[in-house]
C-alpha cells in the first residue's frame, strides 16, 4: 500500500478464514488489542509520527460476505480494480506485480537461484519491529502469549528462513502444477512466516 502511494486504512474488516483466527489474538468484541496492533504497524512502516486511527471490525456473516465482495466487484461500476501484492523482498524484489499482467513477476528460479537471502532481511525487520512493540506491550496480558514463549521464539527464530522460502516455493510450484520458470503470483513474505511459527508450535508443545 505505501509502495502504490495509498494512505493508511481507517477501517479493517475481517472476513473468511481470517474473520475466524483473529479472536486467538483477541477475544474481545471491539477488537480494541488487535486495532493497536495493526496501528502500531502501520504507523511504523509509513513512518508516521503521528497515531493513526484503526479500527478492526468482523462480520457476522464472513463467509458470505466474502463471496458476495467477489460477485458484486464483477460489475458493481465501470470502474477497474487493480488485483496487486507485494513481491515481499528488498531491492529488486520490492516490488508490487499486477496479477493480470504477470509479465514483470519474477520468475521461481530467479529466488532458488541465490536470490532468498533479499528476502529474510524484510522478515528480521519484521521481527525487530515485533520486538520493539513487546518493549511496550503487555504480550500475555493482551494476547496470553508468556514472556518463556517469547523467549524461546527469540531464541528460535531466523535460523531456517532459506530453508522455509524455499520449502514455501516448491510446494506452491507443486500445488499449482507449475515449473520453475513460471511467474510468482503471490507474495513471498509470508512463506518462511509460516515455517517458522509451525517449528515453533512443535517446539512449545514438547516443552
């Protein structure tokens, strides 16, 4: 969003699966713990000195919802909505691809081919923020997450990202029967992400 130059959202409505797995991190009606975060977030990424005001909202009725937005964006207007994600690197690979015009994505083997390492600096800079946000936050009191959990993801964390990128990329290629000079057609941040907090969760669950 800031790459395409679009100001901070006023409003994050939740829907479908997401409308169910945000009530782990908040269980409150208002949403009020998880609007913080998302601020906090956003504030930092735009760089904003100011406190922006967000408010997190889920519907009663996510699944539909979700499937109503898709059929009414057919043809609710004349006008054209742009399907973008973030590559989800640094340097060349920060970067926003139009979904309909895949042309400019870059390819799998260009990441496999040495090229990961652009992509675990943008998640430790995730991390560092999360832990600047820990340093005035109450984790358990406001998300039950324990200061020993924290500590052993701390302690854990970062040591695979390569692998997992990786690991990430060859299961979509394999999912969507698709070769290794085919075009990225999804951000690429969340896949060590995803790596990593199932090693966590088998780490916890033993301890």
């Amino acid at each position: 969003m800031k790459n395409r130059g679009e100001s901070i959202p006023v409003n994050l409505l939740f829907s479908g699966t997401a409308a169910k797995t945000i009530h782990l991190l908040d269980s409150s009606d208002e949403l009020k713990q998880v609007s913080n975060l998302y601020r906090y977030f956003f504030d930092k990424v735009y760089e904003n000195s100011k406190k922006s005001d967000i408010t997190c909202e889920i519907s009663n009725i996510p699944k539909e919802l979700t499937c109503k937005g898709g059929l009414l964006s057919v043809d609710i207007s004349d006008q054209e909505y742009e399907k973008v994600f973030w590559l989800g690197g640094q340097g060349t690979f920060d970067q926003n691809i139009n979904l309909d015009d895949l042309s400019s994505s870059v390819r799998f083997n260009e990441i496999l081919d040495g090229k990961t390492k652009y992509f675990q600096s943008e998640i430790e800079e995730f991390y560092q923020l999360l832990d600047e946000y820990k340093l005035d936050h109450n984790l358990e009191e406001y998300y039950g997450i324990g200061r020993e959990a924290y500590k052993v993801f701390k302690e854990t964390r970062g040591k695979a990202l390569d692998k997992e990128l990786k690991k990430g990329i060859r299961q979509t290629i394999k999912e969507q029967h698709s070769g290794d000079n085919d075009p990225v057609e999804e951000t690429l941040f969340f896949f060590p992400l995803i790596g990593e907090l199932s090693r966590l969760a088998y780490k916890l669950s033993k301890e």
